[in-house]
C-alpha cells in the first residue's frame, strides 16, 4: 500500500509569510486598528484568516471579516508575488513522487491561491489531491482538511505549526513537524518526528515507519 505524503502549504512548501504579513499590515492599517508585533504576525501563517483577526487582531466578527476581505484583495496582486518554495522542496518533491509516494496537500490557504502557486511552479500534477476552504469559509477544521487530504489509509502529515500536529492527531494520522517553517519547536513536541530540512523530511517519509 502506497504512502500518502499530507503537506501543509504556508511554511511547509512555500515561504509564504512575507507577503502574508504585508498584507495583515494593510487590512489593519485601512480598518485603522492597532499595529501587531512580529511575533504576533507570524501567528497568521497557518490557522484560518477569520480567526487570526479575531484572537490575535482583536477584532469584531464584522471587522474580521472586512480585514479577510481586504487581506485577500491586497494578497491576489502582491501576495502571491513573493511566495516561494523553501529551499530543497522541489527536489523533495520530485524524488518522493519517483519513489511512488502519493502527494496531498492540507492547507487552510483558499484553494484558488494553494492552485495558483502550483501552476506557477509546475507542480499541480504532483499532487493527487488538494483539500482548501474556498472564500466562502471563515475556519477551517485542519483536521477535515487532512482527512479529505488522505487518499491512502497509509498517511502521515508533513506540517509547521502546531495546528497541523493537533489536527493530523485528531484525524488518527502521525506527523512530521518541520523546524524550518513558522512554527515554534516548544508548540510541536506532540509531533510523531521532528525535521530540520525537505531532505530529512524526505529521509523520514521515504524510510516511513521510521525508527525514533
């Protein structure tokens, strides 16, 4: 039975957060709320738009969903632009893909931004399956996302945050938590295995089950 590889998108494949950041400044700037820390800015890279806005920005259920707005009007034109895959994914990639791992992605992104960065980078026939909320969704449940991601009962999830832990977990699914996206190593220590690079995480899915 084949391996399904889950992959989170924003900091598991594409180092997304530049351009996420600009624009969570910009929504906040034009709805004139308060600034946010780096840190705090960081926290958007991964869960839903909707509920970042809401904890971390503090905003109301209606100015949540006007920054959602603004965020994906800026995002559409400049976002996109400086997203790029992490050093070593592609290649990553391309040798679990001849190895015959099946590839899925899981990612609370909208869909139409996930399919756009595949088809800039030539990729979107990698992948079996791609699982994101469309713009109607203000959450996700990451947890469904990978379920419906997992197109062989043989799946483990490759994420950054500890979303991705909580939610592979409660889909019954082991997880690879990688160090080099957004997540912070303290959150993750739930995580199946821990790994430093796309080559490792390679190593681990290609060896799967590993020894710890």
């Amino acid at each position: 039975m084949n391996l399904c590889a889950i992959f989170d998108m924003d900091g598991t494949l594409f180092d997304t957060g530049a351009g996420i950041k600009d624009c969570v400044r910009y929504a906040l700037s034009v709805l004139n709320a308060p600034p946010l820390s780096e840190a705090q800015l960081n926290t958007f890279i991964g869960p839903s738009l909707f509920d970042s806005f809401s904890r971390t920005a503090k905003l109301s259920a209606e100015d949540a969903t006007r920054a959602v707005a603004l965020y994906r009007e800026k995002y559409a034109v400049t976002g996109l632009e400086s997203a790029v895959p992490y050093n070593g994914v592609l290649d990553m990639l391309s040798m679990l893909a001849r190895k015959g791992v099946l590839l899925s992605i899981a990612s609370a992104k909208p869909k139409v931004f996930v399919d756009k960065l595949l088809q800039v980078y030539g990729i979107t026939d990698m992948f079996a399956c791609v699982c994101a909320p469309d713009f109607a969704k203000t959450n996700s449940d990451k947890s469904a996302l990978i379920s419906a991601a997992a197109v062989s009962p043989r799946s483990v999830m490759v994420g950054d945050t500890r979303f991705d832990v909580e939610g592979a977990k409660k889909a019954g699914f082991p997880v690879i938590a990688v160090l080099y996206g957004y997540g912070k190593k303290s959150e993750l220590q739930a995580a199946d295995y821990l790994a430093e690079s796309p080559a490792r995480v390679a190593d681990l899915l290609l060896s799967f089950p590993p020894e710890r």
